[in-house]
C-alpha cells in the first residue's frame, strides 16, 4: 500500500491503516521530548521503529 501524499499528522489520527514489510499495521505514536513533539511511525507485529512510515513499509 502506498503511503501518498499524506502527512504524518494525518496518519496519526488513523485516517489510514498502513501495513508494514513484517506484515503488520504501522501505527504512529508521539511523544513529548526536550521541549518538542516528535512523532514516529511503529510496527505493532515487530516492534520497528522509524522517523516515516513510509521506511516501513
């Protein structure tokens, strides 16, 4: 499944669900870290973490 031109706010809200390389849903999580959001993609099945989750895929 091909990522497009959505940004990762949006797959944040699970407009879409992504499925990884492993074979399971790609989910992105946020945390709070030195005075910044930051966001990044994660493979419930494998547990691989990654910046987009079009590495992921």
């Amino acid at each position: 499944m091909a990522a497009g031109k959505v940004s990762k706010n949006a797959r944040r809200e699970g407009a879409r669900e992504l499925t990884s390389r492993w074979g399971g849903k790609i989910i992105m999580k946020s945390v709070f870290e030195n005075g910044r959001m930051k966001h990044f993609a994660v493979c419930e099945k494998s547990g691989n973490q990654a910046r987009r989750p079009k590495d992921l895929m």
